[in-house]
C-alpha cells in the first residue's frame, strides 16, 4: 500500500483503538472526508456537525474543520474528549470579533437582542442570547422580528445583510467577513452565467450581495449540496469553498460542477476559493491527536457554561 493507505489504516484502527468518531466538514481535504464517513463519523455543514457531535455516543470527538466547531462540541458535551487535528485552524471571521470589542458593542445597545453566527469565539457566544449558523438563520431572524425584537448582528456582514434583506429585521451589523467567500466577484459570476445559461448558481450567504443577487439557491453548505443532488438541472456554478465538490461529486457523479469566480481564479489559479484552516486539517493531524493527545480543546467551563445557552436555544428550535 502507499504511504498514504497505510496512514489512513492508522487513523481509521486508532479511531477504532479510541473509540473516537470523526466529524468533519465539507471544506476539509477529500481524504478525510471519506475516512470519516467509512468509520461512522459525519462529513457535514456547521449544524449538523455540533447536533451529531452532542448525540453521538462516543466518549471522544476528533473534529475535523476550524476551531469554532471543535468549540461548540466541546461546550455541548463538557463531558467529552473533543480533538483537533490542528488548533491554529481558525477563521477570519472568529478572528474578526474580538471578546472584548464585541461585549463593548453590546454594552452600547443593551435594547438589542444578541445574535451571533457560529463561527464565533466561545467568550463572544458567552455574551449572546442566540446561536445561529447560516442553515437556521433566516428562520430564527424571522422568529425575532415577529416577537418585535431588535437585533443585534455578528460579525459576517454579508450574512447579516442578506437576512436583514430577506426578512426585513431591524439589525445592526457587526462588520466582518469570511477571507474565502469575500473573494467571489459578482461582475464575473455574471459572464460566466452568460456562458452557462442553464446553469443554476449556488451561492453560500457569506459571499458579497453582488454575487448573491445571481444565486437561484443561497444556503448553507449541506443545502448546497442537496440543491445539486436533487436539482433539475445538467451544470451547476457553485460559489463556496471548492472541497465541498468532492462529496458533490460522489453524490451527484452524473452533475457537471463549476467554481464560481473569484480575483484570482483566472489562468494562474485555478482554486483560489479553499480556505487555508480548513486546509490545515490531514491524516497525520488525526493520527498524532489521537496517538498522543494533541490538538485537545479546553473551554473554560465558566464561559462554556454561558455559551451553552445560545447554541442550546438554536437547537432546541431547529429540533
Ligand atoms: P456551513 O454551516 O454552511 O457549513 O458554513 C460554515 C462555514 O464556515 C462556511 O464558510
Ligand atoms: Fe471561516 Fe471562511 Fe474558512 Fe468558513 S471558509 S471557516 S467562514 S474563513
């Protein structure tokens, strides 16, 4: 066997050994993505990930994606061994909403409920009333506004711009944004259509309104993925990080996928739209935090404990 083989045995007979499961994202390399779902784990968008996480009997969890979905399993199972193949995999946007600066913000509009998008800090989670993650978010906006209440937004704005649109909501916007799906460019996605007019267009709500404004469907990575399996269409442009296409691919094998474009996806880089934590995860990740107990997510229980309640409230209303 290859060099690569004999390292996903060892992965797959220490996921055993451990009796660990795998719970990865799209976005992580296709490898690990498969080993996951060979060894009853779960390759899945942000919700599904921490709902399998919470439910899944296994005493350890090896999260396979950026550090916010290790966090989030962590604070619903305080209990668990939550794993990660590399720490420093974080994401712009967690990256973007500082703690503090983010309970300033709320200090300044106490009139306001807090509404924060999973990819988050566990501390910002602390301060919020509501976790929402990009499937559930027009729903529960929704909810609110038909309760009268005023909303308080962080941090992707592009995210919150299209739900303030769709649902008509009073939301103030923190502004952040994903450094992957804020390339996606709107003027190209448009002549690109041009040269795929029966292509339907699948845009994840973190890319920028212009782009957005081309979608036929705008959802979170698993509603992408069904939109390809189940839609009627022959070609499909899709603007998210490009490794999601490897579960389109064995899923729908029959669709012809497209990379919607971004700044740099011309002639000299044909796969700009990875993003470079997801990027961070690999085999060897998951052989040595397994091995030797690396990658171990700690929250600090007293913030866990507060951050519990706003992942908690999403669940309990997507359930
Ligand atoms: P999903 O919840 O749609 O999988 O999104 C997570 C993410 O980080 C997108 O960039
Ligand atoms: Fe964060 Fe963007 Fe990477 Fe998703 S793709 S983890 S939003 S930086």
């Amino acid at each position: 066997p290859s060099q690569r083989d004999a390292l996903k045995a060892r992965a797959r007979d220490l996921l055993k050994a451990k009796n660990a499961v795998l719970v990865a994202h799209y976005y992580v390399e296709g490898e690990l993505q498969d080993l996951a779902l060979e060894t009853g784990g779960i390759v899945a968008d942000s919700l599904e990930m921490a709902r399998f996480g919470r439910d899944h009997a296994s005493q350890t969890l090896v999260v396979a994606g950026v550090r916010f979905m290790g966090e989030s399993a962590k604070i619903l199972s305080p209990g668990k061994t939550v794993l990660m193949p590399d720490l420093d995999a974080t994401c712009s946007l967690d990256l973007g909403c500082p703690a503090d600066d983010f309970a300033a913000f709320c200090d300044a509009h106490p009139d306001r409920t807090v509404v924060v998008y999973a990819n988050t800090s566990a501390a910002v989670k602390a301060r919020a009333d509501w976790m929402v993650t990009s499937s559930c978010a027009l729903g529960i906006v929704n909810h609110l506004k038909d309760q009268g209440q005023k909303i308080l937004w962080a941090p992707d704005r592009h995210l919150g711009r299209y739900i303030q649109r769709e649902t008509g909501a009073d939301m103030l916007l923190w502004q952040g944004d994903c450094i992957v799906h804020n390339e996606f460019k709107g003027v190209e996605l448009q002549l690109l259509k041009a040269q795929h007019p029966n292509a339907m267009v699948l845009v994840h709500p973190e890319s920028p309104e212009s782009v957005v404004a081309l979608a036929d469907v705008v959802g979170s990575t698993s509603q992408m993925l069904s939109a390809v399996i189940n839609g009627s269409a022959q070609e499909y442009i899709v603007a998210t990080d490009n490794l999601i296409m490897h579960r389109m691919r064995q899923l729908a094998p029959g669709k012809t996928l497209i990379e919607a474009p971004t700044a740099g996806n011309s002639a000299t880089c044909k796969s700009c739209a990875h993003c470079p934590w997801m990027a961070m995860n690999g085999l060897q990740g998951v052989v040595d935090c397994l091995e030797r107990g690396t990658g171990e997510i700690h929250v600090d229980p007293v913030i866990g404990q507060k951050a519990h309640g706003c992942i908690d409230r999403m669940l309990a209303y997507v359930a």
